[in-house]
C-alpha cells in the first residue's frame, strides 16, 4: 500500500496534519469497526485498510505537523427530514489544497511571505482562500460558481476536483435541509461523479440520498 492509498483510504490529502489523520482514523475505524459490523467481511476487510493506512501514515507524518489551512468542516449532522429519524453519521473529512514547501505560518505577515513562482498555484491558492469563506458561511451557489471556473482554468488538477465533489454534496445536503429533494439529489449525484474514488465522501453522499428517499 503507497503513501497516496493511504492517504485515500482515510479521505485526506498529502498536507493532512497528524491531528487530520488521527481525526479520520477513529472515526473510520468506528464506522467500520467489525463489531459495529458483525459477519460483514467487507466492513472487516475495510476496517484493516484504514487501520494498515494510519499505521503509515504515523510514520511519514511529521510530528507536530505546521497547522494546515484546511477547508471549514461543517460540525453539523447530516439533515433530518419530517421522515428520516435515523441518527445522522460523521461529516466527510474535507480535502486540503497542495502547499509549497515551507508554508507561512498564522502569525506571519503576508507582505514577508515569498511568492510562489508558478502562476497556476497563485491562483489556485487564492480561489482555496475565498472557498473556504464561501463554505464557512454557506454560500454555495456561489462557491460552485468559483470553483467550475477554477476547474476549467486547471482542469488536470485531481485536488480541485476534490473540491469540487466536496462542495456539491454540502449543497446537495443544504438543500434537502430546504425540502429541494430533486435539485439535492441532482448535486448529490455530480458530487459522486465529480470523484468517484473518495470513498469516505460516497459513503456520506448514500447517507444523504438515502435521506432523501424516507423523505419523499
């Protein structure tokens, strides 16, 4: 198992801190815990995956880590509809934008701070920085708006789709939250095609249609 599984079988990316890890892993190995899962061999077998992919990443992962910038995680559970009484799960582990090395620090001055030399990452950092206050705020409408141009600017970068995905399903789960069962499904549905191989974040997107269906 590479270092890039790894960090894919816990939902996170390569800037992830160690509290990110440590974070994604108890709440992946509960949910998949075989006795929360008793004779599910694919819950046991996924279990291991994410205890072998920890184990890794403890070792390469610096410790302490420089605290990262992460997209805002929202502490609110998955919606309950007039019809879904089901106690709600975890919310996905978000995805980090790629840093140069050497990352400023909270308390250092942005005039101090020395540019990045490649002009696809400047932009790309910006967009992250008004992402993250779209997301913290629940603007999405117009963080979608952003983050499609920002894909059509760089649209061989694997994080932005990560992004991208992540956005969809908060606003596919706003909106079932507002009774929109069409529309959320629809964004629900984008955010799984937009990346199919987070699969902590296609677990959480089933939760939300399945929502849905005791709903309508």
């Amino acid at each position: 198992m590479d270092i890039a599984d790894c960090y894919r079988i816990l939902g996170l990316t390569s800037v992830a801190s160690a509290q990110e890890i440590k974070t994604s892993y108890r709440r992946l190995a509960r949910q998949w815990h075989p006795d929360v899962n008793p004779d599910n061999q694919q819950a046991h077998d996924m279990f291991i995956r994410v205890t072998e992919a920890y184990k890794v990443l403890l070792k390469v992962t610096p410790q302490p880590m420089v605290p990262s910038h992460g997209m805002p995680v929202s502490k609110a559970p998955p919606p309950r509809t007039a019809a879904s009484v089901s106690s709600p799960g975890p919310s996905p582990q978000p995805t980090h934008p790629r840093r140069a090395p050497g990352p400023r620090s909270a308390s250092a001055s942005s005039a101090s701070a020395v540019p990045h030399p490649d002009p696809a990452y400047r932009i790309k950092l910006q967009a992250y920085e008004q992402l993250r206050q779209l997301v913290k705020t629940k603007r999405y409408p117009r963080a979608i708006a952003l983050i499609e141009a920002l894909n059509q600017k760089l649209p061989q970068d694997p994080e932005i789709r990560q992004w991208q995905a992540i956005i969809y399903q908060r606003w596919g789960r706003q909106l079932i939250t507002e009774r929109k069962y069409n529309q959320a499904r629809a964004y629900l549905r984008k955010a799984m095609q937009t990346d199919p191989g987070n699969k902590s974040l296609l677990s959480e997107i089933e939760q939300d249609l399945n929502a849905i269906r005791m709903a309508v």
